[in-house]
C-alpha cells in the first residue's frame, strides 16, 4: 500500500483541519474500511463541535483576507493545486479505487477530472464577467459586479469522493470565498488526502489558514453546516432524502443551496441507433462504477424494432464482465460500497420480482475466493414496466431495467415520467429524432445526450438536474455564479439628481 504513505494516510488521522493545522477530532472515530478486501485502512477522528467553532472561525477569519486578494492570484493557487495533483494521480486514483471500490480506470478519471476543474478555474479567475448597462438617465452609468460570498459549505458523496469537492472547491476559490468540506463517513481518507496536497500549496502560497477546511463526521456535522448562518452557500451531492432535509433547513434561513441530488437515468435507442455504439454505452452507464454513479443508466427505452436483438446483445456483453478487485485493470466492476448498498440491491431485486419483473441476467451476491469483503454484486438486467414503483426509485447498484416503446413520444413521456431529473441520452442517426429529443417538448433533464450514454459527462458544461435531482449546477458553464454575490451600481456623473422612471420630487 505505497500509495498510502505517499498521501500521508497513518493508520489513525486527525479529523478535521483549517489548511496545513489540523485537529485532533474529538468525536467518535470513523474506520474506513475497503469494500475491495473489506480491510480496515485507517481511522479517522469525527469533528467534536467545538473543533467546528474553531474551523468555522478560522475560515471566517481568512474570508477577510482571501476576498481581497486579485482573482487572478486566487487563480495561480489554483493553477499550482492542479500541477500537484498532476504529482498525485496515481497514489491518489488508488486511494480512490480503494476506499471506494470503483475501477482503478476510474479512480485515475476521478482524479483527471479534478485537474481538468482546475484548468477550467485557472482560466475563469480572468473571467468573472459582470455585464454593463445603459441607464435611462444622462450622465449615468450602470453595471454589475461579482462579489465573493464568504464560506461554501460542501458536502459529498461516496461515490465521488474527491471530483464532486473539487467542482466545488476550486470554482469557489477562484471565486474569492472559502471552503468547508464534510465529505462522506464512507471516503474520509480521500478527502484526508485531498486536504494534505491542496495544504502544501496553500503553504508555499501563504493563503490565510481556513481557505479551506475539511470537517469528518456523519449526517449530525452536515447538520451543522446546514444550520449555520454563516455559511451563505451549502453545495450537497447525495442522496435526495438527504437534500430534501439540507434543502428545507437551509431554506428556513435563507441561505443558498446547491443541490445535486439522485438521477434515474435512461438511454432511448430508437430503431435508428448504432447498435455497437448503443451496447458500450449501456453497458458501461449501467455496470460501470458498479451503478453507483449519479448519472449511471438505470433505465433502457428500447424501440420494439431492436429490442430483441438489443436484448440479447446485452446479456452477451453482460456475460463477458469481470467482477473483481477493482485495483486490477482486467476486471471491470468492482464492489458496491459496503454491505448496507448490498442489502438494497438484494431488496430492490425482490421488490422488481415482486412487480412483475423478469430478470434476464440475474442478480446475486459474490461469495469465495475474492469476494471476502462480502460486497461484490453480479450487473443484473430485467425486463419491466415503466411505472413499477422500483423502476422509479434510484437505486445505488448495477440494476438495469429494460422497457419497450413503439413511437418516439412515448419513449420520450417514459423518460420523463420519473421524480427525478439529472441525465438522459438517445441513441439514434436520424437527425429529426435527435432533435426531438432535445427540443422543449423533448427531455426534461439537466443533461440530454445524443449517441453518448447518460454518465461520463465533462467538467465544461453545467452538471446537475431537475425536479427531485434538485435543480442545483456545478462545475462548468456560468455554474461559478453560484458561488458569488452580484451587486448592481448605478453612477450619477452629472450634476443634477434625475430619478428613474421620470418621477418628479421637486423640493
Ligand atoms: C456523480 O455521480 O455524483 O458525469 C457525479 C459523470 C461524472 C460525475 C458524476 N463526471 O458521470
């Protein structure tokens, strides 16, 4: 486990930390455990909540600071993170793969994913553009600014452990604000790595200790973040029962939330589909991560023209994969994260049976020489209907289900008719059809691809969904808004005092 001293992973770690200081994290202990080998790697102490006082004070404190140091120096810090985790793909892609269980493929484009976000932060630290304004009165001249917005709380998932934080730390840096991040109780060592690379830099850089924080713990250390009123902006990624409650207690103080939240995604492959193209795509939507992606493929709308021959395509592909330790290249699904994710695996495939679901490729649970930790899962396939109610319910495992359509519309109304929003593609080569799909009456979700499955998406563009996804939008695009403040000002350069909307008040 080279890989773990070159993070600087010990067998306990401190729980919480303001930059290069950390705190011993008085709370209860977490133990991360490898799904892969169900190894205990390491401890970690959870924040007590006076070590959240102190953090959150040292990231008020260094706030003042770090908002009014040029955007473009913010950008160079950022610049110089990159580069060090250039230095760190593969120790910490490892780590990645193994405190979460996805491929070691992955875990490195976890990481890559991370150093793209911060080219892209790099150059929008020049790019933080407000528009300017005529004003209806002379000698006046009106604009907008961005301002920062003072401390973004993150909070992340398992199954991203390291690229979600880094969507949102890196935009928020650029952007002049400060960070605290509570990453999940499943991958706190990630995050533990992540803190020591991004803290050297920080050194070298002298940026104000609590530029960025990391606070351990479970949902009760969310909990305060949530509550707090000094914390202007929460970003969540989970689960939606969990951004429902983030949602509605950040709400009740008017703060602002960013919510990235469940997905059920599906893949339309229309009778005019690249089938070879289709069958990668959906497999790898599907199996890939293990199905514990956000943005996995859940479902598959299959025209009836193809659907046999699809079918059977598939559980030939189904077939030829390999379950196994993840860090080894030649298998390509790994485990789920823990027993808890099997348990509902193992539900969700008798609730499916129960609805009247018939499995093609059936589902178990691993056992032997391998699969020790108990958390391997067989990629399953069933043939459904689209209104079942666990065929509308996101489910963090390999679980694909199959539906059948005629006519484009109403492959496009089964898409749509699910509570959530987040991904969606069509597989087709018929240019009107492609349209249609993404056209107003077409897809209903943040994300809408055309031959590329619905997982995988670049750090360029808007990330997010509607509905119960939670409407929130991170990384590229004009997502960095979300971190700032926008201030309209409007200058009198003249010499009279002329009021808008041609009112008079003559004194
Ligand atoms: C997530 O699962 O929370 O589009 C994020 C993708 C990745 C990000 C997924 N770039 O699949």
């Amino acid at each position: 486990m080279e890989f773990l001293k070159e993070l600087g992973i010990q067998s306990h770690n401190a729980g919480a930390a303001t930059g290069a200081d950390w705190l011993p994290g008085k709370g209860t202990h977490i133990r991360s455990y490898s799904p892969v080998n169900g190894a205990l790697i390491a401890t970690v102490g959870s924040t007590g909540r006076d070590e959240y006082e102190t953090v959150l004070r040292t990231a008020a404190a260094a706030f003042e600071q770090w908002r009014l140091v040029p955007a473009p120096q913010r950008g160079e810090v950022v610049r110089q993170i990159g580069e060090a985790l250039r230095g760190k793909k593969d120790a910490l892609g490892r780590l990645v793969s193994f405190e979460m269980g996805k491929s070691l493929q992955e875990g490195w484009g976890e990481v890559q994913e991370m150093i793209d976000i911060c080219d892209f932060a790099v150059g929008l630290s020049r790019q933080l553009y407000g528009l300017t304004m005529h004003s209806e009165r002379p000698q006046h001249r009106m604009y907008e600014q961005w301002h920062p917005l003072g401390i973004t709380g993150i909070i992340s998932a398992f199954n991203f452990p390291v690229a979600v934080w880094s969507w949102n730390a890196m935009l928020a840096l650029v952007c002049g604000d400060v960070c605290v991040w509570k990453p999940s109780e499943k991958t706190p060592l990630s995050a533990i790595a992540c803190q020591r690379i991004i803290a050297e830099v920080f050194t070298r850089n002298q940026v104000p200790e609590g530029a960025c924080c990391v606070i351990n713990g479970g949902r009760e250390v969310g909990q305060w973040l949530a509550e707090d009123g000094r914390v202007p902006l929460v970003s969540a990624t989970g689960s939606t029962a969990m951004g429902k409650a983030v949602g509605v207690t950040v709400a009740a103080r008017l703060g602002r939330c960013l919510l990235e939240l469940g997905g059920n995604n599906a893949i339309i492959i229309s009778q005019h589909a690249d089938l070879d193209m289709a069958l990668i795509g959906s497999v790898f939507g599907a199996a890939g991560t293990a199905g514990q992606r956000c943005t996995t493929t859940r479902r598959l709308i299959i025209h009836e023209a193809v659907y046999d021959n699809f079918k059977e395509r598939l559980v030939k592909a189904y077939g030829q994969l390999s379950i196994g330790d993840p860090l080894d290249e030649r298998n390509h699904v790994g485990p789920l994260i823990d027993k808890a994710a099997v348990k509902m695996y193992e539900e969700a495939i008798a609730a499916c049976k129960e609805q009247g679901g018939h499995f093609v490729v059936e589902g178990s649970v691993l056992a032997g020489a391998g699969y020790e930790s108990g958390c391997y899962v067989r990629p399953c396939i069933a043939e459904v209907g689209a209104d079942y109610p666990v065929v509308q319910t996101e489910t963090f495992a390999p679980i694909l289900y199959l539906i059948k359509y005629s006519r484009l519309e109403e492959a496009i109304a089964i898409q749509n008719n699910v509570p959530q929003g987040l991904s969606s593609a069509i597989m087709t080569t018929d240019l009107r059809e492609a349209e249609r799909f993404l056209s107003a009456a077409g897809s209903d979700c943040g994300i809408a691809n055309v031959n590329i499955g619905t997982s995988g998406a670049e750090i360029g563009g808007a990330f997010g969904g509607e509905k119960e996804t939670g409407g929130g939008r991170e990384s590229g695009s004009d997502a960095w808004k979300a971190y700032m403040r926008r201030q309209t000002n409007t200058i009198n350069y003249g010499t009279r005092l002329p009021l808008a909307q041609g009112i008079r008040f003559d004194i």
